[in-house]
C-alpha cells in the first residue's frame, strides 16, 4: 500500500513583492514529485501554472500573473498530494502604463550563437556582454596607475572574465576608496545575481496563454438550447458561431499583446545587430589587448564566436574587419607555436599550448614538432655537458661548472636518495662539502649527465603518452574530431619516436664509455664521445659510484615503464662496467697479495665491500686458524690430563662463533644473488611460453655469476681456505632457486624448454667446482 502524501506547503517567496511578470522563487514542503505532478499554482488568484518550472520538491521557480488582487496567498496543487495551503502572501504592485513610443519593460534576452568550440548555441561572449559594474558601486578609476598594477601583478589581469582574474588587482584599480560596509553590500547583491537564471520570451507566450483557455472555455460554456429539436438543428450553426465568436474574442484579447511583442521583437533585434557590430569593431583592438595580457582563452573564445557569424558575411566592411582579425589570429597563431617550442619548458605548458594551437585549428601538427623540437634538445644537453667538462679540463673554462656552483638538489640527486634498497636502491656515503673539488671529472660527468636525462626524459616520455591517448586536446578536439587524428597519427609515428629513444639511450651509453670505457668505442665515436686526455684512472669506490649512478638511471627509466629493449644498451654498459670495476679490484687485490708475500704490514686493501663484511671474513679466517691450531690442540691437552669439557670447546669454537658468524656473512652475500633471479628471469615481460629461438644465456645469468666471481675474489683475498666454503652456501642458495622458480612454470614452449635447459647447464658447468650434493 502506498504513503499517503502530504499537501503542498508554501512556506516562502522571494521577492514578496512586485508588478506582474515579475519573476519568483517560491519554497516549501511536498510541492511536487516532478513537474508532471504539479497541475496547480496560482498567487494573489491567478493561474501562474504556464510559467511555473519546478526545481524540486521544495522549490518552483514561476513568473506573477496580472491578478487582481493586491494581495494573496501562493496555492500549489499537486497529484499526489492534492490542494495545498499557504504560510505567506505576494504583493502585487502596480505597473506604470506605457504609451506606444515609451520605453518597453519587456526584457531583451542575450543574443544566441552557435558555438562550433562546444558544438552548441551560447550566449554573447564576455568580452560584448559583459557587466558594466558587477559590484553595482561607483568606480574611483584612476588613483593607481596601470604600469604599477602589472609590475604588482605578474601574469594576473584585473578583467573578471579573464582565465588569470585577480580580485585584487580589479578592487584596487575600481574601488581603491570604497568603505568596507559598501563592498559587503555589493558582494552580497553579487551572489544574489548569480543565483539569477535568464528566461527568453517564452515566458510571456505562457503567460498570455492562460488567458487564452479561460475565453475558449467560457465560450464552449455559453451555447446553450432547450430542446433536443434544437440542439440537434443548431449543430452546425452553433459550431459555426462557436468559431468565430472564439477568434473575434481572441483578437480581441490578444490584439494589445501581440502588437507589444512585435514590438519587443523588432527592439531585440535591432539590439543583436548593434551589439554583433560592436562586438566585431572591437575584435581586433580586444585581441591585442588579451594577447599582450596572455589571456588566450579570451582570445580564442571571441574568435570562434566572429567565425560563427562573420566568416559566411558578403558585407564588404565586415570583411574588411574580419580579415584584420584573421591576420592577429595568425599571429596569434605563430606566437604561440614559438613559445611552445621554446625550451626549457615544463610539460604542463606543452600541454597547454598545443590545446590552444589546436583550439586555434593551425596547420601542421603541433604536438609532433613540440615532441621533435624536445628531442634534438636533450641530445644537445647531453653533448654540450660533455663539452663542458672536457672545455674546464683542459683549462677553458675558468668558472666551475654548474654541478659543482648550484646548491640546489639535482633530479639525480633526489631520485638517488630517496630510493629503497629493497627496489635497487644504492647504499653510499653522504658527501661532504668539498665532495666535488675531490670527485675526479669523470664520476662528477656521469652524475651531471645522469641529472640532465632523469630531469628531462621522463617530461619527454609523459608528452608522447599524452599525444598517442588524445589527452593534450580540449573539448574542441574532442568534437572537431581533433583527437582522432591525433591518434592516428601517433600510431604512424610510433617508429620514429622509439629511433628517439633509442637515440637518447645510445647518446648516453657512448658518452658514458668515451669518458670511462674508451676502449669499447671506434675511432670515429671517440672523436664524438671521447676526448678526456687529462683523465684520471679510477679506483674501485670511484666505479662503484659510477654503477650506481648508471643503475638510478636505469631505474627511472624503467619506471616510465619504457619497453625493455630499448633499455638493453644501459644493461650491457652496466654489465661492462662491473667487469671493469672487477679486473680494477683484482689488480689492487694482486698487488696486496705481493706485499704479504713479501712480509710487509698485512693491510686489507678491500675495494667494493663493506666494512662490516670486511670484518666479518677477517673474524672467520682468525676463528678458522684458531679451530684448526689453538682450539684443537687445548682440546687434545685437556684430555690427556683427565679434564672433562672438551666437546664444549670443540662447540663453542664451530657453532656458537664460527657457524654464527658464517651463516651472516652468507646471508648479506647470497641474498642479493638469490634474490636478483626471479626479477631478472622475467624483466621485460619474459615469457617461457612465448620465448624467441635461443642465441645464449641472458643478462640475468651473467650477472650471478660476475656477483658469484666478486665472492670469490673479495673471501680469496683474505683466506683462500674459505672460498669452497663460501661457494658451496651460496651455490646451494642459487640451485634452491632455480628449481623453485622453474617449478613455479605452468608450461614451457620448444624454445622455452630449450632456454630453460641451456641456462641450467651453463650455470651448473660454470660453479661445477664448488657442487655439492644438494646443490647437484
């Protein structure tokens, strides 16, 4: 069973008061489901339904009826819940009579246009219709000059329809000296014409319409006859009659309020036209003006709205004016392709050019040549930052360059200390405040280096993602069919934009090997890339530190999620420079075997480990010797004199210190090992089910065994007695591992299979020395 509604309750009116046609907003309760549920209202007495619009069912938006009454209640019938009450009256004022040449009170509605930006009509623009004084206070211009106000106001604009409006720059120029009570007032009248909606002349068609029904149904009610012999002969005089006393009486009626909307209408268009003309006059001058401002929404907005309703003209002076705004749109046009490929430039004002280029339908495509213009960009970064290096080095330059004079923190400077070690992250020193006059050249170019592509590739990057998905363009792009083509012709150009990468990629690797890895380049690269005579040879901790920039690198860039192949060159260059920094090590590790071999100060000269590490194989050789030559000959004592606690002895030294000591020096070098499998078997998406035709084993795997060797190298150092030890741990660590994830596939294809085993037997052919049954 359905509620029960209750009755419509009126509970207020604003405004209470005023002539007929005067425009209402009535509140209260129940006043309606929807606007088929509201079949009555009526104020001071008259029928208001026609104009009636219903908001909600606490709000009716209507206009007052010419009623008699001066004043009345607000009545609202609805369906559901029936004839209602009211809690408050209307007043209804007199309206002063016009003569036929006074002014007329009928409201002349802005003019409409089609708006081909938003495939809709819309109103006149804001630079032709615009409030004269929103505030409704008089002006006090003149008492700041405007040159002060834009040297106060960088990049604002004191005028309210303006994209950069600043209240205070418009209340400082217009109301400097009004009183504080004064503008409350005019803000609160603000709000109160905002809230205001414009109705067209439909309203008054509604209005006249009521009247209308209320003749026809009083004529319908008056033919009357008092037989049937009558009704029945007088039919078709009475329809005939009927007919045109009903036409004769609305003429009547109507004939006064027709002939004021004629004259409405005549008025309305008359002000269209002279408000088309002033709009168009003033164009140009108003393009200038926004144009220097850097109001380009304005700009655009009018323009779009001239081409809809002067572009088709065949008056020759509003071709003349056209024209001479067809010529400021071009240089409009021009002036904003400049600026967006000026660089440097943020992504966010890329973005915001290209909208309006596109807004502005230029030629050409504005996004690719912004992409382009970026590219040939960063390759000049890149080379001009190797210039500079090499240009100080040999004297050139006599101020320090940029890495070392700017106090603020680089991109790689804040990408690298603030990355995880769970994720790659690198664990180094902080530097000191003469880091930089201590840092060789080579190490302080690769982190500048490092700063220029981790600071501009990853904006290049999110600016192509934005032209292939559509997003630089506006709703005008989006109905112009703008996006389409914007897509379309990123997906034409997909191969020159991955050569740009790779481009980049290869700049960076060469750059990289002609400042460390000469060796690795042609002689025509080095002539490009190379050119460090006066360089340094770095040690151990100098490489590591330059691995450790490269691999930031590499990590942002993955996290652009930039496919792995063009990523493989900064792989290979990683794994050539650990290569290095090992062979480095090993001559720094052969030249401290020399000097124990000849008795000089045992000084463990360990480059690329920890400290902790360092002490940790020093500590397990000591207990090593002392197991085998103190521990076992005290125990081999005790028992030959009859002393009891020689398995203690013999406990203590293997587990309670040796076997602690060893399981944590194993678990801070297998874990990194172990743990670098998985994410390497499948980085870039590898799939054992869908897997190329084998060439070799891949990175992953040479990159365990290089971290296996450096193992091997850094306990070798210090006690050769502990390397099948160590290995044998790490190794049984690494098989775990392998056949857990080899396990963990689903399905192998042909080639997967076969890359699967060709792995699995190259890495068990390389440690085959240090096997162990479990590890086997």
């Amino acid at each position: 069973m359905s509620r029960v509604r209750q009755p419509p309750l009126v509970t207020g009116i604003s405004p209470n008061e005023g002539t007929s046609w005067t425009k209402v907003t009535i509140r209260g309760e129940n006043l309606g489901t929807g606007p088929a549920d509201l079949v009555g209202l009526s104020i001071c007495g008259h029928n208001c339904l026609l104009t009636a619009e219903w908001m909600s069912a606490s709000k009716i938006v209507c206009r007052v009826g010419p009623a008699k009454d001066d004043k009345g209640e607000i009545i609202v019938t609805t369906k559901s819940g029936g004839h209602g009450t009211s809690t408050v009256s209307f007043k209804l004022l007199k309206a002063e009579k016009i003569g036929i040449l006074d002014q007329s009170a009928v409201w002349v509605d802005e003019m409409n246009y089609y708006d081909m930006r938003t495939d809709r009509y819309k109103g006149i623009s804001p630079l032709s219709l615009r409030p004269s004084n929103p505030l409704g206070i008089d002006f006090d211009k003149g008492k700041v000059p405007l040159k002060d106000l834009e040297a106060l106001f960088p990049g604002v604009s004191g005028e309210f329809t303006s994209e950069n409006f600043s209240a205070t720059w418009y209340l400082i120029e217009n109301h400097s000296v009004t009183s504080f009570d004064q503008l409350r007032m005019a803000a609160s009248n603000l709000k109160k014409q905002a809230t205001k909606k414009n109705e067209g002349s439909l309203a008054y068609v509604k209005g006249g319409l009521s009247t209308f029904f209320e003749a026809q149904d009083a004529l319908a009610g008056k033919t009357q006859y008092p037989n049937t012999t009558q009704r029945v002969c007088g039919t078709q005089y009475a329809k005939t009659t009927q007919r045109v006393c009903a036409s004769d009486t609305a003429d009547t009626l109507f004939q006064e309020v027709l002939g004021r909307k004629d004259k409405a209408d005549s008025t309305r268009n008359a002000l269209n036209v002279l408000q088309r003309f002033k709009f168009l006059f003033n164009l140009p001058l108003n393009i200038e003006r926004n144009i220097q401002k850097g109001d380009y929404d304005v700009v655009i907005n009018d323009y779009e709205k001239a081409k809809s309703l002067f572009s088709n003209t065949e008056v020759s002076v509003f071709k003349k004016v056209y024209a001479e705004v067809e010529t400021r749109i071009g240089a409009l046009r021009s002036l904003l392709l400049d600026k967006l490929l000026e660089t440097p430039s943020t992504l966010h004002d890329q973005k915001r050019y290209i909208r309006y280029l596109s807004d502005l339908h230029a030629s050409g495509d504005p996004a690719w040549q912004c992409i382009s213009a970026q590219h040939k960009w960063i390759l000049g970064l890149m080379q001009n930052c190797k210039e500079e290096f090499i240009n100080y080095q040999r004297g050139e330059l006599n101020t320090p360059l940029d890495l070392e004079g700017d106090p603020r923190p680089s991109a790689f400077s804040r990408i690298r200390d603030t990355a995880p070690l769970s994720k790659g992250g690198i664990l180094h020193t902080p530097r000191h405040s003469t880091w930089h006059y201590e840092t060789p050249q080579q190490v302080q170019f690769v982190e500048k280096l490092s700063d220029v592509v981790i600071g501009q590739l990853p904006n290049f990057w999110k600016l192509w993602i934005s032209y292939v998905n559509g997003s630089l363009f506006s709703e005008t792009g989006e109905k112009s069919g703008q996006v389409e083509k914007s897509k379309k012709n990123a997906r034409q150009r997909q191969n020159d934009f991955k050569k740009m990468i790779e481009e980049v990629t290869h700049r960076l690797v060469k750059l990289v090997r002609g400042a460390l890895l000469p060796s690795t380049l042609t002689e025509l690269e080095l002539k490009l890339y190379g050119g460090w005579e006066n360089k340094t040879e770095l040690t151990g901790p100098w490489l590591t530190q330059v691995i450790h920039t490269v691999r930031v690198i590499f990590e942002a860039l993955v996290a652009l999620e930039i496919p792995n192949d063009l990523l493989q060159v900064i792989q290979d260059l990683l794994l050539e420079l650990r290569h290095h920094c090992l062979l480095v090590t090993l001559h720094h590790t052969a030249d401290d075997v020399k000097r124990v071999a000849e008795k000089e100060d045992w000084v463990v000269d360990n480059e690329g480990i920890t400290s902790l590490e360092q002490r940790l194989l020093i500590i397990l050789s000591n207990c090593q010797y002392l197991e085998k030559h103190t521990f076992l000959n005290l125990a081999e004592h005790f028992e030959k004199h009859g002393f009891t606690g020689t398995e203690k002895i013999t406990r203590v030294s293997r587990e309670d210190l040796d076997e602690s000591l060893f399981d944590a020096y194993i678990e801070r070098k297998s874990d990194p090992i172990v743990g670098s499998l998985e994410p390497g078997i499948y980085a870039g998406h590898f799939d054992w089910r869908d897997c190329s035709t084998p060439t070799g084993v891949r990175n992953y795997l040479k990159e365990a065994l290089v971290n296996i060797i450096t193992v091997h190298a850094e306990v070798f150092t210090v006690s050769k007695d502990l390397v099948p030890r160590v290995l044998t741990r790490i190794i049984e660590g690494v098989a775990e591992e392998m056949s857990r994830l080899m396990q963990c596939v689903s399905s192998f294809s042909k080639n997967g299979a076969i890359q699967a085993r060709l792995e699995i037997d190259s890495l068990r052919d390389a440690v085959a020395s240090y096997l162990s049954s479990e590890s086997q």
